[in-house]
C-alpha cells in the first residue's frame, strides 16, 4: 500500500488513482495512470502463472498496458516461478524495502535458462513513471546478448534509465560483462556434459564390438 501512495502522489494532480475498479473485466488494478492507459501492479506475493497471463491479457484486451513491479522479498531468487519467468518477459522491474521504510525499484541485467537465473547484475535504479513505448522493430545501439535480445523482442514498455533505454542510446557498461558471463557459462554447461558423452560414446563402443563379433 505505501509503494501504491508513492507511486499515486508522482502521478500528475488528478490523473493517478489507487485500486481502481475494472468492471468490465473483473479486476482492481493497484494504481493506474488515467490519461496514459498504464496500470502499475505491485506484486507482492507469489502467483500462478495462469493468473499472471490472465491478468495481463485482460488489461491489454481492456486498452492498458502494463507495468509489473515485482518484490524483491518474493521474486528475483536463484530459482524462478512459472510465474515470474513468465513475467520477465513483461515489462517488469523489482522492488526493494531498506531500513526506515526506504524503497527503490530497480531494473538489472541477467541470465536465466529455464527456471534458474543463473546470473544477475547490480540493480540499476529506475523510475517507472518514465515510461516510454518500446518497439522490437527499432534496432538496439549495438548488438545483443542473447538475455537482452529476449527482452528487446518481448517488452512493450520501458522506461528511463533501464537497460533497454541506455541501448538505445549508447552501450551500457554492464553488456560487456554479459556477454562475457553467457560465455563462461556456455562452457561450463559443455564441461560439465562432457564426461557423459565420453561415457555415453564408450559404452556404445563396447555394445558396438560385441555385436560385430556375434555377427562374425
């Protein structure tokens, strides 16, 4: 409730509301800015991955895009929700409480194969009521990291000072750092294979001999 207030008191006078009512759909959205069509959904608590769909489809199928701001306290561990890897490939930032009531959101680059997220930068603080509209058919200011390139295709909203802007703009400092990690981890899933395939090929090897021999 207090992130919902924050957010509510930044809007311009008159133009933000709180636990709006979606008759027409069946929803209360957390806060919504009126004449932009954004609704803000502060998710605290975990979720299934059909509401999450659902959620989201109905706002869309209602004219309001987006915007998830997902706690940090719940979302943003090393394993992933059906949920929250769903949502990721929403436009979606995450929150975080500090001493004294002190709240940031914050967007950060990372890695995620399947439901682990295998790698995550610092936070980059952000500021959601910054939106800008974001389009896939607008090429990034360099090339991509396959984790960014996800996220420059799927995203239909970002804001200022989150990662998709700054590739926008320039290349931020932490792609190189990506780009070099989705390296390392690319060759420690090989290393970590190998042994298996060498098993695999010398047991089809001994099979193999033993077969030929009967036939001889």
């Amino acid at each position: 409730m207090s992130l919902q207030l924050s957010l509510a008191e930044q809007i311009p006078f008159g133009e933000g509301c709180v636990e709006r009512p979606f008759p027409e759909i069946g929803r209360i959205a957390d806060v919504t800015w009126e004449t932009r069509k954004i609704v803000y959904e502060i998710q605290c608590s975990p979720l299934s991955v059909e509401e999450a769909q659902k959620r989201s489809e109905d706002y869309r199928a209602a004219g309001w895009q987006l915007i998830w701001i997902l706690s940090d306290k719940t979302f943003n561990r090393k394993r992933l929700s059906a949920a929250e890897a769903y949502l990721r490939k929403e436009t979606s930032y995450f929150s975080h409480w500090e001493k004294r009531g002190v709240k940031k959101i914050y967007d950060q680059g990372e890695i995620l194969v399947g439901s682990r997220r295998l790698y995550q930068s610092p936070p980059i603080i952000v500021h959601p009521l910054q939106a800008l509209k974001h389009s896939s058919e607008r090429a990034p200011f360099c090339s991509l990291p396959l984790c960014l390139q996800e996220r420059w295709n799927s995203w239909s909203l970002r804001v200022e000072k989150d990662i998709l802007t700054q590739l926008c703009t320039h290349e931020p400092y932490l792609l190189a750092q990506l780009r070099e990690k989705e390296k390392q981890l690319g060759e420690q899933q090989v290393v970590q294979r190998l042994p298996w395939v060498i098993l695999f090929k010398k047991i089809y090897l001994h099979f193999f001999k033993k077969f030929t021999a009967l036939l001889e």
